[in-house]
C-alpha cells in the first residue's frame, strides 16, 4: 500500500511497525516520523485507522480474559501469514488436537 508519493519514512516500513506504533512499544523518534508520515499519507492513515479500530473493539469485548500462551502464538502466528499474503492453512491452527 502507497499513495505513490515520496515520504521521508517509506510506507512499507510504517505498515510493517504499525503494531508497535500502535501498542507505544517504539521509540519516541519513531513515533515522530510515523506519526509525520500518517499526516503525508492518507492511505496508510486509513490503515492505521482501521488496525486501531480492530484493536480497541478487541479490547472491549475480550480484554478481561486471560489468553493462554499457545493460542496467543497461533494466532499470531496466522496474522503474519495474512499480512505477508502467504497462503493460509484451511484447518483451524487454533483448534487443539482431539484425544483418542
């Protein structure tokens, strides 16, 4: 995603750290330039804006629960798969195995 124009911080690089941006979990120089960045370019603002949407609607209905570790992994781990546009497994990764 690019609005096709220059910028000093290159969209790509803003859409691989949104996360962290929007978790605060980067320098405040970083945040600086990301947040530059979203004033130059209203496609990757779109982005942010949806990605933070996603994130305060999660928070509001799941935030009180505690999420097992391995699941937390798995789940991650198929968001990287879609954002990397890698094909997804059709099984459910976050489905345990039946015992016998």
């Amino acid at each position: 995603m690019s609005c096709g124009e220059p910028h000093e911080t290159d969209c790509s690089e803003v859409l691989d750290h949104l996360y962290e941006f929007l978790d605060s979990e980067m320098p405040d120089v970083d945040r600086d330039k990301f947040k530059q960045h979203f004033n130059e370019c209203s496609p990757c603002l779109e982005k942010y804006g949806l990605e933070e949407a996603v994130k305060k609607l999660v928070k509001r209905c799941c935030g009180h629960d505690d999420v097992p570790t391995d699941l937390r992994a798995k789940v991650l781990g198929r968001l990287d798969l879609i954002r990397s546009g890698q094909a997804v497994p059709e099984h459910d990764v976050t489905a345990t195995p039946q015992e016998s």
